[in-house]
C-alpha cells in the first residue's frame, strides 16, 4: 500500500510530500542492505550515508546546530521511519536512534550542549544512545536503581543499564540516573556520557531476533563534569518523557511501513501464485484478508498522522501517541502475519521479505511502552477529572 495516497490527507504540507518523494527514490537507491553482514559495521554505514544524505537533519532540532528546522517536526519524523522501515528496518533503527538519542538534548540540552553534540549526530559523525531501561526498570521508570551523586563538578555514576539500543556503538550516551531530590520519578537527572568515560563499560551484549546493536551497560565510579546534565536536578523524569512523547509516534510509523511492505509482498504473491486452477487472489478468503489488512494500515495511519499532526499544532497527544502506537504496531503484527501466511512454507524461510518483517515488528509491540502500557496511558486520560464525559443517547 502506498504511502503516497495518505500524503493527499490534509494533515500533511507540500513541503512533507516533497520531502518524502525525495526520501523515497533515495532508498530505492541505496538501500540494498546485506543483512547477513556485520550488524555493528551496517549500522555505522546506515548513519553514516543518512547523515551524508541529509536525512538525519529531520532528527535533531535547531537550524544552527544542524537540523532541518527550529524545532523536531512530528509529522516529518513519521513520514521518514514510515518510508525508511517500508524500505529496511535497519534504516530505520539507525535513524530513530539518533533522534531518539539525542532527543533530550534537542529538548532540554544548554547551548553548549547542543552545539557540541547535535551537529555531529546531524552529519553521521556521531552515534547517539537513550539509556533508560535497566534490568528492574523498565516500563517502571520509578524503579530506577542506576544512581549519581555529586562531588564538586562532578557527577559519579554507579550502576547498570540494559536494553539500550546503539550500546556497544555510540560515542554519545544519555543516561538517567537516580539523583535522590526527592522520591520514585522526581528524583532522577539526566546526563550525557561519552563512550570511553573512565568507569564506563558495555558490560555484554544482546542477541535478539531482529538483529541490532543491542547492550548492557556498567558504570562504576563513572566521573562525568556535572556541566553533562542535561535539564535541571531531579528533572530527567520529565526530560524522558518529553523525549518519549516526540517519538513514540514514530514507532506507529515504522510499524506502520513495516505493515505496508507486507501488504505489498502479500499482494504479490495473492495475484501470482497458482493453485487449483487460479491463483490465491481468486478464493474469496484471501480477498476478505487483503481487505482486513489494507483496512488495518489506513486506520493505524490515519490514527498515527493525527497524533504527529497535532502535536505539531503544539497540542497534547499523550492519548493520541498511545493509541497510534498501540493500533499500528498490533495492526501491523496481524498484517504481517497475514501475510507471511499467504507464502505458506515459503514464509518462514530465511532470506524472505515476510520473514525478515515477522521477526522485525515483534519488538515494537514492546519498546517505548509495551501495548499493556499503552492501554493503561489511554484509559488514564479518559478518566482524569476534566475529561469529556460520556454523551448519554437520545
């Protein structure tokens, strides 16, 4: 399914639709991902040749420090993970992770900061890393254990991450920490480390079924300059969720081209494949799931535009973003796996396109909230005192 047709909604600019025509030839020409090679070295080419490109100027935010535009541009972010994952999902990783990376220093960095990480995450030159999640703490952010105590103009780090994406690659960490101003999520900060801080080390790395630099994380005695804080003491909770709140949209994107290319590959082989004297498209069962599966990717599109268009009019989107993410990444997972059916044995062969998405979409159902997480985002906004109440029937 195209992505072209969405982009005749009124949410999105002609600057949007120029960009993503543009973005789209540019990875039918260089993205031909050899995906059995090193994962690391692909990841670092991928930021590599996004930088050089000019795509990851969309990521980061600030004209002078590199980006595309003052501030990071929801609708933008979406139309490039929504176009990179449709194309490879490695693409879409290695851009996602430099805004996710360095989202909170677009957000909340001083000017020092800004200026001397964010035009080398704009260029490739630099890899960035979120590092939130730990071994206790994960959706539960308050658990934090991971903590940082001050001496002088120093911050001292001590404790483990896990789950961090880009760990084991990055030059450039962000990492929440425990800082004890007060109680559960008022008392962390967050600070930037740079790969090679005394103290700091990539204490192992993890294997999952979509391969991508994937770490754990020790810090002991890790000295950072207190001048690495990024925001005020204490306000890293906020921090992280302000960084969240921009791009958890984006994972209903990348579900969503994801579930797109799917659709395509399910398509192909419905209209090609023969048996019984016709081909698969011609049994009413497949023609009822290609309709249920083109009707889940334009409403999960339809759901995730939203969100990104109205946080771009400034406005909340906390229960947008968790419904959008929560529609595209189950939507897309049901496509997906509609799909890959349709292959048969086929499907489940390495090297196919159906397989690759299988094993690809599964994650997204779980980082940046997992959909049990967003079910309970979305039922706390309708009940806060204040929320529209019901409309009772006539």
């Amino acid at each position: 399914m195209s992505l072209a047709d969405d982009l005749a909604w009124p949410f999105f600019d002609a600057r949007h639709r120029a960009m993503q025509r543009d973005l789209d030839a540019w990875c039918t020409r260089h993205l031909h991902v050899d995906h059995a090679a090193d994962v690391d070295a692909t990841c670092r080419a991928l930021v590599r040749d996004l930088g050089e490109a000019g795509w990851l100027r969309h990521a980061v935010a600030g004209v002078e420090h590199g980006g595309a535009g003052d501030a990071i541009d929801t609708r933008t972010i979406c139309l490039v993970r929504d176009t990179l994952a449709r194309h490879d999902g490695l693409a879409d990783f290695a851009f996602a992770m430099q805004g996710l990376g360095s989202g909170a220093i677009s957000l909340a960095g001083t000017p020092d900061q800004r200026a001397r990480v964010l035009p080398r995450v704009a260029r490739g030159e630099a890899i960035a890393a979120f590092a939130l999640s730990e071994p206790d703490a994960g959706s539960d952010v308050a658990a934090m254990q991971c903590a940082a105590r001050v001496e002088g103009d120093e911050a001292i780090l001590d404790g483990e991450k896990t789950w961090i994406s880009n760990g084991g690659i990055a030059d450039v960490y962000v990492v929440f920490v425990r800082t004890g101003e007060a109680g559960g999520a008022r008392g962390i900060s967050a600070f930037i480390v740079e790969a090679g801080a005394p103290g700091f080390e990539v204490a192992g790395r993890i294997d999952v079924i979509a391969p991508h630099p994937l770490a754990r994380l020790r810090f002991t005695g890790c000295r950072v300059p207190l001048a690495n804080r990024i925001g005020a003491a204490g306000e890293g909770f906020k921090v992280a969720m302000r960084t969240l709140d921009v791009f958890r949209t984006s994972v209903a994107a990348a579900a969503l081209g994801f579930a797109r290319r799917a659709f395509d590959e399910g398509l192909r082989r419905a209209t090609t494949r023969r048996m019984f004297g016709q081909t698969l498209a011609d049994f009413q069962l497949t023609q009822a799931k290609l309709a249920q599966m083109a009707t889940t990717i334009d409403g999960a599109s339809l759901l995730t535009y939203r969100a990104a268009w109205q946080r771009d009019q400034g406005r909340g989107v906390t229960k947008e973003a968790a419904m959008a993410k929560m529609a595209a990444t189950e939507g897309a997972q049901q496509v997906i796996d509609a799909a890959l059916q349709m292959f048969g044995g086929l499907g489940v062969t390495h090297g196919q396109a159906v397989e690759r998405l299988y094993r690809e979409i599964r994650a997204l159902l779980i980082y940046e909230g997992a959909t049990e997480v967003q079910q309970l985002v979305i039922a706390r906004e309708l009940l806060k005192p204040g929320a529209p109440a019901p409309q009772s029937g006539a």
